[in-house]
C-alpha cells in the first residue's frame, strides 16, 4: 500500500510539474510575443519621427542622420557621395492664389515623383517649406545632374486642380569634397541652388 500511495504521489506531481512547464511556457510565448509587439511598435514611432507627415518622405531629422551615415561610408568605402536640392519654383503664389490646401497637393505630388524617380538607396527628405533633398551614395556627378534633369522635366508634368499650369522647380547638385563636413556640403548645394533660382528658375546648377 506505501508503495502504491507513493507511486500515486509521483504521478501527481509528475502531472503538477507538466503542468508548470506548460504555464511557463506560454508565459515565455506570450511574453516574447509582447517583446515583439513592443519592438515594432517603436520601430513605427521611430519611423514617424523621421518621416515628413504630408509627402511621405523623410524629414530633416532623417536627413542629419543619414547624411553623417553616409559621409562616413564614403570615406570608408571612397565611393562617391552626391546629392541634389530642390525648391519649388513661385511656391508662396501658390499658396497665395489657390490656398494652402492645393499647395499642399503640389508638395504631396511632388513627394510622390521624387519616390518614383529615386532609387531605394537613395534618401529623399522634405527638409522644411517647398525645400527637398535627395542624397545619392554611390553615385557620381555625373549621373546625379542627369537624374535632377529627369526630375526637373517631369515635375512640369504635375496637374493639380484648380491651378491652370504645371509647377516648375530648381535644383543646385554636388558631390562631396574630400575632407568635406556635412555642413560645407549642403552649403555648397544650397548655393548651386541659390544660383539655379537667379539665374531664372527650373533648372540644374553644379556646385
């Protein structure tokens, strides 16, 4: 009889022990589960922190970062490092004459060609106003006036009612300097754009 009753007693706390392993278990599934939702959850505010909420694109935060990040990966790697700025031409009559709700159309749509017309490797960034920059790693002089040249044509495309033209924009391109900070770079490119604007509008300038 003492052998069975302990018998008895060992199943039963064979039975309890499975039982603790499966509690713990799904404590562990649903935890990870957690862990899981939590992660992507901060990966999508942290996307919304780097992201321009009217056009999709990223924002001046995500330009800062990836522009140190891509500085550094061309002086590692000595690929060529180039990158555009472009302002929308007579953009404040815009607003002025139809609203700021059709104005914001024209960035939207505007958003949308430079996300046609890039590469994913490519950065597009709305930077602040009608003011966008896209960087291009990998990329040399070249092959970047070409494709601002691309972008410059088909931004005359854009139709957006009740505006009776399309919209034309100016663009300043350069190419990272050796030994160039990130600051003297966009300098230079902002110039090459100051001179695209005063010397008439929708068109290329190298800096």
């Amino acid at each position: 009889m003492l052998a069975e009753y302990d018998i008895d007693g060992l199943e039963r706390l064979n039975e309890k022990m499975i039982d603790l392993n499966r509690d713990y278990a799904d404590a562990q599934l649903k935890l990870a589960q957690t862990n899981l939702k939590l992660q992507q959850r901060e990966a999508q505010i942290l996307a919304l922190t780097l992201t321009d909420a009217l056009t999709g694109l990223g924002n001046r935060r995500q330009l800062q970062q990836a522009l140190a990040t891509e500085i550094n990966r061309a002086r590692r790697t000595g690929e060529p490092l180039c990158a555009f700025m472009v302002d929308l031409d007579h953009f404040k009559r815009v607003n002025d004459t139809f609203g700021h709700e059709v104005g914001d159309k024209v960035l939207a749509a505007f958003g949308n060609l430079l996300r046609q017309k890039t590469r994913s490797t490519e950065v597009a960034t709305r930077t602040g106003g009608e003011e966008f920059v896209v960087l291009m790693p990998h990329t040399d002089l070249a092959e970047s006036l070409t494709t601002a040249e691309r972008i410059r044509a088909a931004t005359a495309a854009i139709r957006v009612q009740p505006m009776p033209d399309g919209v034309t924009a100016s663009f300043g391109v350069a190419k990272l300097a050796a030994g160039e900070d990130g600051d003297a770079f966009m300098l230079r490119i902002d110039r090459a754009l100051y001179e695209a604007k005063h010397s008439g509008r929708n068109r290329v300038v190298a800096g």
